[in-house]
C-alpha cells in the first residue's frame, strides 16, 4: 500500500489531523457540521455527556453522547472551500492509518448531518421553517477538481439546469450530488425538500447588490422559476454540494438540513433567527439520536 506523504497529509504532534486538530479516536461515526464555530455548543449542550473539545482557526469540535449515540459536532466556517479540508480531514479520521499513512483495508461510512441556514427561494418555504436538501446543485466549482460520477436523474436534471440558466457561458460549470436515500427518509414530517443550490459567496453570487453590479442580474429569478419533473430550487446557502459531492467520493452518508431565516422572494428575515436554529437542532437531535 502506497504510504502517503507528510506534504500531503499533515498530523501535528498530539497525532492529530493539521486543520480540525481533531485525533481519530475523538471522532465519532455520526457527524454534525454547523457553519459557525459558537454554533457547536449551540449543539453540544444538548449532549448528555462530553468527552473532547477542541478548537483551531474557525474548526471548533466537540465529542459526547446522547445516550448510546456518540456524536461529533464540528463547524466548518463558511463556503465549499473550507468544506474541501473538513470532508478529506474526517475521512482520513477514519479510512487512514495515521502510523503508517496508508489507506485502510476496511473503510469506515460516516454519517454527516449539516445543521445550517439558508434563504429560500419559493414563496411558500416561509421563513423559520425547515428544508431538507435533496440534492446539492454547486455552483462553486470545488467538485470539478474530482472525478465524479452521476446518476441518470442527475445528469438530466443538471442538463436541465445548465441549459436554462446557461450559467457555463457566464460564471461555471455546476455540478449536482443526491442526499443519501439511507438518512433522508427519516426526515420527512414537518420538513420541505427540495432541491438546494451551493454558491461561492453571499452577495454578487447570491444576488445581492449592495454597490458592486452583478454579470447575471436575472440568475436569481431563474433559480426560483427552475422546474424539472417535481424537483425544484428550495433553497440556497454555501456548504450543501461539498458536502453531497465529497461525502459521495469518500463513501460517506450526508443530509443537509437547513434553517430558513430569510425568503428572497417575500423579502423577510426572521425576527429571531437564533431561535429558529435552536428548534432546528432540537428536531434533528431527536431524529440523529434515535439512528
């Protein structure tokens, strides 16, 4: 087996991955990424007992039970970029031995649930309800560094998209990964699905002027009018297809589940986000717990 280099996989000196500084027997197999740092103890509290903590640059984790189930809950910081180093970093946790850097003869499958936030892009997602992604539609790039492999449904469905926005003349080339079929079906009453499309920024690629003109003025409307059979555009925010991508290149299950605390099309912001997040982590906790 072919040793992997220390350039490329770098363990500090508490034989901990470089970035997470989190060491492989700290890691649980059920995996919660929430953007915000502070955000893991927004989640952590509701463990009944926690084993480790850990913080380094914007990756803050922590380890504990709730009951039988061990969970770790992990922030990624924003965009698909820090979600390349959180993906690779959790699966080398498990899938690599860290004495002699070779990959692992038998594979571990992770579970990773986002807890997150997102705007909605249909008028009748309103604000502070909850949105299950069905698939990840990226727009950000990261995943055209990878060799993927879609499904029919998928290819269609981002042909489909590719030819109506025409967005590969103008910005990208999008890519699309499905949620794992094992985990979103227990995410279904009291949770909209649909559809969720990645972007690479908050403003200029979410259509936000403030000062600065847009390239595509209209890419927001053609979001939400964006039909294919019975899918279409919930939602956007800036981890889901990283997430969907990677986790299905690494062997992993992954479901992003979204807090909607703005609706681009009624123009509302939730009176009290925090609080929306909080019902988010409460409903989805039940559910993760129970798995």
């Amino acid at each position: 087996m072919q040793r992997i280099a220390e350039s490329e996989l770098i363990i500090n000196q508490r034989n901990a991955i470089h970035h997470l500084d989190i060491a492989p027997d700290e890691l649980a197999e059920t995996v919660i990424t929430v953007g915000d740092p502070a955000r893991v103890m927004q989640v952590g509290r509701y463990l009944e007992r926690i084993e480790s903590k850990r913080q380094h640059r914007e990756f803050a984790s922590c380890t504990g039970w709730i009951g039988r189930k061990r969970i770790t809950v992990v922030s990624t910081g924003i965009g698909t970029d820090n979600i390349d180093i959180v993906l690779n970093e959790l699966d080398a946790l498990v899938n690599i031995n860290f004495e002699t850097r070779t990959i692992k003869k038998e594979l571990t499958t992770l579970s990773i649930f986002r807890l997150g936030t997102a705007g909605s892009l249909q008028a009748d997602i309103p604000i502070d309800s909850f949105v299950v992604s069905t698939h990840g539609l990226g727009i950000d790039n990261l995943l055209n560094f990878y060799v993927q492999h879609q499904n029919e449904e998928e290819k269609e469905l981002l042909h489909s998209f590719v030819t109506m926005t025409q967005m590969h003349n103008r910005i990208s080339f999008p890519y699309i990964s499905s949620a794992s079929p094992s985990l979103i079906k227990h995410f279904v009453n009291g949770f909209h699905h649909g559809v969720t499309v990645t972007c690479p920024g908050f403003y200029g690629p979410q259509g936000r002027v403030i000062r600065a003109g847009l390239n595509v003025p209209a890419f927001v409307d053609k979001l939400i009018q964006f039909r294919f059979g019975n899918h279409r555009i919930c939602n956007f925010e800036m981890e889901t297809s990283g997430i969907y991508g990677l986790g299905r290149i690494l062997g992993h299950h992954c479901l992003s589940i979204s807090a909607i605390v703005n609706n681009r099309v009624t123009k509302r912001f939730s009176e009290d986000a925090q609080a929306t997040i909080d019902k988010l982590i409460i409903a989805a906790l039940e559910t993760i717990s129970s798995l």
